[in-house]
C-alpha cells in the first residue's frame, strides 16, 4: 500500500498534542521541544517530549487522550534523560535515550522496560533506524556521522560521514533524521550542509539525492520513492520525486515560520498514519500538527506509508 502519486493535504494543521499557542510547559497536554514521532496502525502517536524526560501517547481514535511514559529526569529503566527518537515495531516500542547513553525496548504502554544497545559512544546520539533485520543505524548530530550497530552488537561502524564536519561527498555537517530502505542505502537530512545525502551500503562517500533544502532535519520514503522532508529553516515539508531537480510544497507553504495554522516554527520530525494524514512535530512551537489527507484514487481504500522511523 502506499499514498498516491497525485495526493494533496489541508492547508491548514490542526494541533493534536501540545498548545495551539505554542506554550511549552510540563502538564499532562504540554509539550517542550518534541522530537521524534512515530504512529502505531492502529492510530496510536507516540511522542519523543525531548524537555519533560517522557514519551507522549495520544489515542488518535479517542478524542486524543493523552497518557504517558516516564516517571522523571534519571538513569532508572523508567526514566529518561532527553530522549531523542522513538519508533515500534511488531508490538514492541524502542527508545533512543542518548544522555543514558542507551536504546530500550519496552511495552506499547511502557512496561517491562529493557536495554537493548548500551554503549559509551551512544552520547549524543539522535535519530535512529533499525531494518528489518534489527541492525540499528543511528545519526550522531554533534559528531556528524552515521554509525550502524549490526544485530545484537555492541560494537559501531561509522556508515556515513568520516567524524569531522565538511562539504564533500565524504562528509556530512550536523546529520538528523535518517531512513534505510531495502537495499541497505541510507538516505541522510545533512542539515547544516543543506541537502539531502544517498549513501549506498559499502560505499565511502555519498551522492546528493535533494540539494538546496533550507536545514532539513527529518524525512521518510513511500513506496513509491518520493521522499518527504522537513525543512526547519523554512518551516515547511516537501515531497520530492526521484531525481528531481525540485520539490513539492504540501504542508505549511508560506515558506515564513509561524505559529499560525498554516506555518511552523523548526519542524524536526514527520510521520504518516495509514490514511496517510500527515503529522509533523513543530519543535520550537512545542505541539505536533496534523494535516489531513485529501485526495486519494479510492476512499474505500486505505493508505500507508512503510515506515519504521517517526
């Protein structure tokens, strides 16, 4: 399943986690600074609450109520220090908790809580990714590489980027979101540098796969390959075909950062529900927006972005 080639989505976002005003605070309906996102299939968002040291769940089915994971600040198997990125797969929510310097696997409601990856250089790591044969690929902002533990390891191997920040095709420049399709290639948002990188398995450098992106900070694939990608200095998110020279504006295309329904304000992160709705988290506004979907070939059918990140 996949989303249409020809899809459109409203306009104008509708606030379904945080304050609309953009209020940051620590109450149970309060965002401050979200980051990762990632939703179940069963309409189910959860969020990464970077400054309140918590996961975020939001029933999407049940007028959004809200509950939540984590019991504070702290190193105990539930807590949190500043986690970064989330995601579920096969019933099972994993937590990229780098000021632990840790990833957990735990329960959809947050039980049972264990380390899967425990690791000194998991310092200042962001976003993360793991295939499907559960080799973790992990972006390290600060440090401006990629690095792959493969299954079971504790033992890194940087992927993509050399360590040191630079322009070249060897190089990436603070790197955030990250996606890996079924060939092993890692597509990178190099955030600084202002593209998006191609990074096939093996290979020691990379090719630009979107040049020109105003800062971009987090992006998915469909199953068509077109890829989306949020641009935080823009505020905007944009569809990009393969090879194109140009992307699609569809979501908060004023192009100014705002607060207002159809803007952002430094979105770094993105996620689809099986409709295909689209769900940014508008970080320096502390709220995650929805834009619905329009236009589908059926509405009978059901739409779905295969995703395993935000």
């Amino acid at each position: 399943m996949n989303i249409p080639s020809n899809a459109s989505w409203d306009k104008y976002g509708m606030t379904v986690a945080g304050w609309t005003n953009g209020t940051n605070g620590s109450s149970l309906d309060q965002l401050s600074r979200p980051l990762g996102l990632t939703i179940t299939d069963s309409d189910v968002l959860y969020i990464c609450d970077r400054n309140n040291y918590r996961i975020v769940i939001v029933d999407l089915n049940s007028t959004y109520s809200i509950s939540i994971i984590g019991s504070g600040y702290g190193a105990a198997s539930n807590q949190f220090k500043r986690p970064t990125d989330l995601l579920v797969i096969n019933g099972a929510l994993y937590v990229t908790d780098p000021d632990n310097a840790r990833i957990q696997e735990m329960s959809l409601n947050g039980s049972n809580p264990s380390e899967i990856l425990s690791a000194t250089d998991l310092y200042e790591s962001t976003y993360f990714y793991i295939d499907q044969n559960y080799n973790i690929y992990i972006s390290f902002t600060a440090d401006h590489k990629v690095v792959l533990f493969t299954t079971n390891s504790t033992n890194s191997t940087i992927v993509a980027g050399i360590g040191i920040s630079g322009s070249n095709l060897s190089q990436l420049n603070k790197p955030y979101g990250i996606f890996v399709d079924s060939n092993g290639t890692i597509y990178i948002a190099d955030c600084y540098n202002n593209r998006v990188m191609k990074w096939f398995a093996n290979a020691s450098t990379g090719i630009i796969a979107v040049g020109s992106v105003p800062s971009p900070t987090d992006l998915t694939m469909d199953t068509n390959n077109y890829l989306y990608i949020s641009e935080s200095a823009s505020g905007r998110i944009t569809k990009w075909a393969s090879n194109a020279t140009s992307g699609i504006c569809i979501a908060a295309c004023t192009g100014i950062p705002g607060l207002n329904s159809n803007q952002l304000n430094t979105p770094h992160s993105l996620a689809f529900d099986k409709y295909g709705s689209l769900y940014v988290g508008d970080y320096a506004n502390n709220r995650i927006q929805k834009f619905q979907i329009l236009h589908s070939q059926s509405k009978s059918k059901v739409y779905f972005i295969e995703k395993y990140i935000h």
